[in-house]
C-alpha cells in the first residue's frame, strides 16, 4: 500500500490482482494483504492480525468496512474543518463590519 493510498483503492487493486491470479490459498492472501499494509492509523492491520479472517470473501468484507469508516472519517474531518474555519473568521468580520458602521457614522470614506 502506497503512503496516502486510500484502503478503498488497495482493495480495488486486490480485487483485480484476484481475477488475474488462480490458486492461490487464503491465507497467503490475507497474509500478503496484511502485510502490505502500513502500521495503522485505521486499525484494519491489528484487526487482521487479532482475527485472521478464513476467507478471501471475509477479507474482502472487512477490509470494505474498514474503507468505509476511513472515507467517512475523511469527510467529517473535511466538514468540520470547514466549520471551523468558518468560525475562525466570523470574529474578525464582526470587527471589520464595526469599524466599517463607525467609520461610516463619523463620514470616512
């Protein structure tokens, strides 16, 4: 898995890699998709290795949860930075719209 790849993408990947390749068992599977990813802020890597999964199809049901919760965590953190943000200015255009009423009660142009 590439730094900054989404968990979403490495699955599509496998996905494709599965349809190219026969016979290969599960577990070396799951093992290599394991290994390939990094040590984890998603927690698909601890969850893997405290509970194998048994099958590609369990690996593959997982690993599209675990995507799941990292894209929706991406557009929360996405949302409330913007709300932050927007906090962040409304201070300062109160002030600016202050100064902008006193200026304009006292005739500066």
């Amino acid at each position: 898995m590439k730094k900054g790849e989404s968990i979403q993408d490495f699955v599509r990947k496998l996905r494709v890699l599965l349809k190219e390749v026969n016979n290969v068992p599960d577990d070396v599977v799951a093992q290599a998709f394991k290994n390939a990813l990094p040590f984890d802020k998603s927690g698909l890597y601890n969850s893997l290795t405290l509970k194998p999964p048994k099958t590609v199809q369990d690996l593959l049901v997982r690993a599209d949860r675990y995507a799941n919760v990292q894209e929706d965590s991406k557009y929360k953190q996405q949302k409330d930075f913007a709300n932050d943000r927007g906090k962040q200015e409304q201070p300062q255009r109160d002030k600016d719209r202050k100064k902008h009423n006193k200026d304009a009660k006292i005739g500066v142009s």
